[in-house]
C-alpha cells in the first residue's frame, strides 16, 4: 500500500494549539484503501440505510463523479511530521488508517458497491477515482472523537439524495456552494435557502439563497457576480484550498455579524444589495489580484474584524437615501433596498467600517 497526498491548510483550532483540522478533497478509492472504524467512537452500522445509499450511487453518471455529504476523520499521527506547509501537502503514510468519526454508511456502502460484480469496470473506476470532501482533524483524543461523533449525529440534519441528486452538478459553483453549507456550521447556524430562490420577507429569516450564496462567492473571489469559464476552471483546480478558505471566512463573517441576521425586521444584512457590498468589501481588502491560482493577505481575518462594530439594524440613518418601504401599512411592513446600489452601500462600509 502506497502512501498519498492530502492538499489543504491545517487550521488549529483550539486556544492551546493542540488540536487543529483540514478540509480537503479525497479520491474514494483512497479513503476506502485507508478507513478504519472504531467501534468505541461510532456506533454500529444501520444496514438498513445502505442499499438507498447504494442505488443513488448506482443512479449517478455525469462525469464530476459522486458528491455525498463529507467524511469526517481523525488522523492519529502527529501530522508536522508529514505535512508540508509551503506546498500545503499532507503526506499520508502507507501504515496509517483515518479513523473514520461520520460517514460510516457512505464509505460502507462505497465499499459494498465497488465490490460488486455486477457494475462494469469503467464505471467501477469513475466511481473510484471520483473526489469527496474530507474534514480532517488532528490531536483529537478518543473522548474527542466519541464527543464529536455525538454531536454531530444529535444535532445534524440528515441530507436529502432526492435534493442532492437534482442539483446541477456540472456546474462547478453548485458544487462549492453544496460542500460549503455540509460543512460551515455558522453558514447552517444562520440558514441558506436551497429550495427556492427568493425569500418572502419578513416571514423567513434565512440569511440568503443558494442563488445569492453563489454570487457572494464570486464577488468575493473574482469582484464580479458571475465567473467566467476560466474562473471556473481555477476553482476546479484548487478546490480543496478554496474550499478550506471558503470555510473559514464565513466562520469569521458570522461571529461579526448580530444574531439572527436575515431578520429584517431588525437589520439590513438579510437584502442582497447589501451582502453584494460586503462580499465586494472584503474582496477588495483581502483578495491579491493573480491570473493562475487564489491568494490571499496574509491576516486577512483583521480585514474583516473591521466590520464588527458596523451598524447593521434599520435605524441607520447611512441607509436612508437607498431604502424604501414593502407592504406599507400592514402587519407586513419591512424596509429594503432600492435595487443596483451595491457600490453606494459599498461606500458607505468603506466609510463607516
């Protein structure tokens, strides 16, 4: 058994430095050569839940290849000895087994298909060499991993393959904007709408639509709403890296933001003049400018901190000349923004932030 690579950032993520973790893309075939489950972390297999995990992998055949929700793991060695932070490279050695703490059932049933005779072999090995997303973490002590396996079986929602299966795959930014939410949980403790892409306001809360996600992401990588097809091609070719930024930004931006964000009742960050400001704000203050791949500033967490104390509620008087007032006196009554004023609201955090 050969060793392979891992590409991604390692995070710490503790005030001791002691533990820390890694998003990052893995080939299936590697993950099924390299799983280990260990029955004092997670609990036993519900076979029951394989065959309907089974038949949507047997169902899917556009080229990207399969996307389930990401495989959480442990690597229990000590990774400086096997990571190379200038290249961003995880070395993972031939002896070494990811202890696996969610996605038992995916990788089993991955196992149980791939085994079987009755697919051909090319597609056996489209499905092999198809990527997933791997959160990896390091330092995790056994009671870490029982901790963290609880916590996320107790509190997560089960994802729909009816929902996943109609996404358009061959659109790259769905795809990004699919393994983000499945693994940012600030951006799930603030709520994305997948289903339809318009809000009704004040009613829901949600923070924004997937349709509006993907735009954010483009604004803030590229300053424009929508990637070109050689933008597309950049982030097919660093994905995990973008990916793991991706992840950690919105970690930031919403321990910054006020609770509850999209209620506009109470703020202005849930309209999508606004979000488009923020996204160019940030884009504008952190994002190095290159033709050939991503790169950011250096502590560009601060560029965003700036915004902290940022008067986001209603009352704002910053707001007034590019607002106006929906459903005007009813119990609905909310106040929005006039539309194409990004680079006017973009001013104004300019100014104020």
């Amino acid at each position: 058994m050969d060793d392979f690579v891992l590409k991604g950032s390692i995070q710490v993520i503790d005030q001791d430095e002691n533990k820390a973790l890694m998003t990052t893309q893995i080939k299936v075939r590697d993950i099924l050569a390299r799983y280990r489950i260990d029955p004092g972390i997670n609990r036993d297999l519900s076979y029951n839940r394989i065959p309907k995990i089974i038949k949507y992998v047997d169902s899917f055949e556009t080229d990207i290849g399969i996307f389930l929700p990401s495989i959480v793991c442990n690597f229990p060695e000590d990774p400086t000895r096997y990571y190379d932070r200038e290249k961003m490279q995880l070395t993972v050695p031939a002896a070494c087994k990811l202890v696996v703490i969610d996605g038992q059932h995916r990788i089993k049933s991955l196992e149980l298909y791939t085994n079987s005779k009755r697919i051909s072999e090319e597609k056996k090995e489209r499905i092999l060499n198809s990527d997933m997303t791997l959160q990896l973490y390091f330092g995790l002590s056994i009671l870490n991993q029982q901790t963290l396996f609880a916590d996320m079986n107790s509190n997560s929602k089960r994802v729909s393959m009816s929902l996943i299966a109609n996404y358009d795959t061959r659109d790259i930014m769905n795809v990004l904007v699919k393994d983000l939410y499945s693994i940012s949980n600030p951006l799930q403790s603030i709520r994305v709408e997948f289903n339809k892409s318009r809000l009704v306001r004040p009613k829901r809360t949600h923070f924004t639509t997937s349709v509006r996600l993907k735009k954010f992401i483009s604004l803030l990588i590229f300053g424009k709403k929508e990637p070109s097809s050689n933008d597309e091609h950049l982030i097919k070719e660093y994905y995990h890296e973008l990916l793991s930024f991706l992840e950690r930004f919105f970690r930031v931006l919403v321990d910054i933001m006020p609770p509850e964000p999209g209620n506009v009742l109470k703020y202005m960050l849930g309209h999508e003049p606004l979000q488009n400001a923020i996204a160019l704000y940030c884009h504008k203050r952190i994002m190095i400018e290159k033709t050939r791949n991503f790169s950011w500033i250096v502590n560009w967490e601060e560029e965003v901190e700036q915004l902290r104390d940022f008067n986001w509620t209603v009352k704002n008087s910053a707001w007034r000349p590019y607002m106006l007032i929906s459903r005007p006196n009813s119990p609905n009554e909310f106040q929005l923004f006039i539309e194409n004023v990004d680079r006017d609201l973009l001013r104004i955090l300019e100014k104020e932030g």
